[in-house]
C-alpha cells in the first residue's frame, strides 16, 4: 500500500510528521484518531485530527497535498456517511420532543375576505381567456 508523509497542525501532535496510508482513490482519510491510553488504566482519549488541503498552487489553484489539523471538540463532525438518499441528523429543532413553534393568534375573521390571485388588482389573468 502507498503511504504519504502528512504534517500534523495543532494538538499534541503539533508539528510532527507522520506516513499515512492512503485510500483506494490516493487520498489519506477525512479523519484520523489517535487513541492515548489513559495513565490510569481507564478509557482512552482520543484525539481527532480533519484533514484539510495543505495548499494551492499560485497560478492554476491546484491541489497540493493534504494536512491535518486538530479538531478539539472530538467526534461533532458526525461519523455518519452522507448518501443522497440518507436522512439528515436530528437537530433539536427538528426532534419530535421539541415543542412547536406557536402562531400568534389571528381570529378566523381576520383572513383575507377575497380569493388569492396573483395577478395585480383589477387586471385580467392570462388564463381567464
């Protein structure tokens, strides 16, 4: 398998370089973590480096490389795989426990007392004939 000398931006991996493996398409992983055991023998931590373009040539935009930079707040970026026909996240607007946005209230007499068209006021519609 190929591999690709990869700088690491932020965190404790600060400055080092590392090879990573690349993918069937040449290009290392969108995420990489790193498990540091715990000095207690609990859980370890993991540290989540998002790769990101490392820079670009002047003339033409091209790609040149990948990095990694350090994403403190860990797994936020979801994890999930984005298909077309896949559902969106839950957001807590959008979860069925959240409560319903309320309508002021508009009493039933309020409504507009003639039929919505939307031709200007007093002109004939096209498909009146």
């Amino acid at each position: 398998m190929k591999s690709e000398d990869t700088p690491f931006v932020g965190g404790p991996l600060d400055g080092r370089v590392l090879p990573i493996l690349l993918g069937p398409t040449g290009h290392p992983p969108k995420t990489y973590r790193v498990p540091v055991p715990d000095a207690v023998g609990g859980p370890p931590t993991v540290l989540v480096y998002r790769r990101v373009q490392a820079a670009q040539s002047k003339r033409l935009g091209l790609h040149k490389g990948w990095k990694y930079e350090y994403d403190p707040e860990g797994d936020s970026g979801g994890g999930r795989i984005k298909w077309p026909w896949s559902k969106p996240a839950p957001t807590p607007a959008t979860q069925p426990d959240a409560a319903p946005a309320t309508q002021p209230d508009v009493p039933p007499d309020a409504a507009p007392a003639r039929k919505p068209d939307a031709t200007p006021d007093g002109k004939p519609d096209a498909a009146d004939g």
